[in-house]
C-alpha cells in the first residue's frame, strides 16, 4: 500500500488546522489499515521509510508518544533517534533557529513535545522537514487522531456522536479535541468551571469547523446536563505538565468534574450501550502513583476506568498507528 493521501507529502503537523477535514479523516483511516496490517505481521514487505532517519525532540515526559514513535519508525524501517532535554543544546547553549537548522540537514523529519507552542512554530519555520507537533502547551494533535480511530473502532462512524469532554476546558488535549471533534462532524460539549473554559480562539476555531461539518460545539459549568446524551465521555488530567504548582487549586475547582458511574448514567447511554470512556492517559484513578497514593482517584472513578466501555488502551494503542500513518504521509 502507497501513500494513500499524497497530498500531505512534505508537510508539518503542528495543530489540526493543518489538515483539511477530509485529510484528517483519510489520515484516521490510513492509521486503521496500518493496524490491519501490523496484526497480519506483513511489516517486512512495507519498509515504506527505510533508510529515513526522525528526531525525535522532548522537552516533556513521555511514555505513549515516545514509545508510539519510536515503534512506527521502527516498523516502516526508519531509525528514530530521541533527544531527550539534557541530550541537546536545544534552545540552552544554541538558539532553538540554530539547533532546527541542524537537525534539519540530518534528519528527514523531527517529532517535538515541549512547552511553547511557538518552539514547534519555529522547528516548522525553519527546519526545512516535516515537523510534527507530539505536544505543547497549546495543543496535542496527534492525540486526537487516536481518540477519533478510538471512537470509530468503537461506534463503527464518526459524524453525527456526541462527545463530553470533562475537566479541565482550557488545556491542549480540550482545545485539540474540540478542534479535531468538530471537522470530523462530532459534537462536543466541554464541561468546566468558568475559570477553566475553553480559550476563546480555540473556540472560534472549532466553531467555524463545525458550522462547515453540521456539528455543535458547547460549553457547560454542571458536567451532569452537559454530558446528557453523550456517546463519549473523555477526560484528561486536572493538572497538565509544566503546571504543577496549581496542583491545589485545580483539585478544588475540579473535584466536581471527577467521572464517576453516576456521570457515565447521567449520559442516559450506558443501559443500551451507546456510551464509552477516553482519556489520554496518563490517568489518577486509583491510589497506584505517586501524585494519589495519599489521595486516590483524581479526574476518573477506578471503576469507570476499568469498566468494559472504557477503551483506553485501544486509544494508547491508536497513538502508535496514527503516529505511523502520519510520518508514512509526510515522507512518502
Ligand atoms: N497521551 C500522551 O501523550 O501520553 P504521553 O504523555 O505518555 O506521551
Ligand atoms: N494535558 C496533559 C496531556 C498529557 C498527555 C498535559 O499536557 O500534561
């Protein structure tokens, strides 16, 4: 199988409006017969980028887009090679221009996840490769490619379901999310308190996706009239990365946003099966980590994270597929 969408040949994902909305969905596809594909075990007849090498560029932690990454490149017969904060000058001894150019002669495409949305802008700018956004302060779009291939997998179509997102409105995965929702014909409702509502391009953003795609974006402050009806209930952390001396502040303003089974009942979608659970990961919904030993679940009730209609480890793996199809269409 070829690239089966040339036209994003060259091309840098740094927020969804990279893509045309039939682009992203064809990307979401592309991702979907690369996991047929994967499970045939016919990988050694599809090096589609042997010979290629990707930097992969953290500024952040990483356990699922580090990994999905690395084990793409891998699969199409590329090297990846990550450089973590400490690994490079990057932005410290040498300009983050500088350092892009370099990393521009040497690899053929570069992976970013940090801080500042304007670093990826700059990587794009002048790097001369495909750079692609796995993270920033603002946005995390290829997350959202999971979530959807997650949500097809699960409901078998897109347009026309209804997601609730949950929690904090304001972070990249709810901006990208609402962006990613609304080109794909979704309807999404974002739950927060005022203090954490979506910011107001972002919202301007997704809502002009959705006028072209027949979908609703809303916000609501009570998470139970907000998720009723929802066919997916999504949250993330209540405290993102780089974030964390509002640690208690967030705790107070969000504990009502926790999704619980009454949440998951008050959708009036669980009893006939149309409902299911995404989370980015990684989760607090149990007392297993550092951060909630003392404290406990945190944005998701345990029982809700591991009930039969959470299918967080189908969207965990989805990062890994979509990553691939991603690189394969920017490359190829
Ligand atoms: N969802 C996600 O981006 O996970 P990581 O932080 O582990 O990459
Ligand atoms: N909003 C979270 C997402 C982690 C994948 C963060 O930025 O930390």
């Amino acid at each position: 199988m070829t690239n089966p969408i040339p036209a994003l040949r060259g091309h840098s994902l740094l927020t969804l409006d990279d893509l045309t909305d039939a682009e992203m969905l064809a990307l979401i596809d592309f991702a979907e017969m690369l996991k047929v594909e994967k499970a045939r075990r016919s990988l050694r007849a599809e090096h589609r980028l042997a010979g290629r090498n990707v930097a992969l560029v953290f500024e952040k932690s990483s356990t699922r887009t580090r990994c999905a990454a690395m084990v793409a490149a891998h699969d199409e017969g590329a090297h990846a090679e990550y450089l973590g904060k400490s690994d490079i000058h990057f932005g410290r001894k040498e300009s983050v221009a500088d350092s892009a150019r370099v990393l521009g002669r040497m690899f053929d495409g570069i992976l970013f996840r940090g801080f500042k949305h304007s670093t990826v802008e700059t990587l794009a700018k002048v790097a001369g490769v495909p750079v692609w956004n796995g993270l920033t302060d603002d946005a995390h779009p290829t997350q959202i490619l999971a979530d959807l291939q997650a949500m097809k997998q699960y409901f078998g179509m897109l347009k026309g379901l209804k997601v609730a997102y949950v929690g904090d409105g304001r972070n990249n995965v709810a901006h990208s999310l609402m962006h990613g929702c609304a080109k794909a014909g979704v309807d999404v409702t974002v739950c927060a308190p005022p203090e954490l509502s979506p910011g107001s391009a972002a919202l301007a953003l997704a809502q002009a996706a959705a006028k072209r795609n027949g979908s609703r974006v809303a916000v609501a402050a009570d998470p139970r009239t907000g998720v009723l009806g929802a066919n997916v209930l999504y949250t993330d952390v209540w405290v993102s990365m780089g974030e964390e001396s509002q640690f208690a502040e967030r705790l107070k303003l969000l504990r009502p946003y926790q999704i619980d089974m009454n949440l998951v009942r008050a959708t009036g979608n669980l009893e006939n099966g149309r409902v299911m659970f995404l989370h980015c990961l990684p989760a607090f919904h149990n007392h297993d980590t550092d951060v909630t030993r003392e404290i406990g679940a945190l944005e998701v009730t345990d029982d809700v994270f591991e009930a039969p209609f959470s299918k967080v480890f189908d969207q965990a793996e989805n990062r890994m597929h979509t990553i691939k199809a991603m690189m394969v269409s920017s490359l190829t």
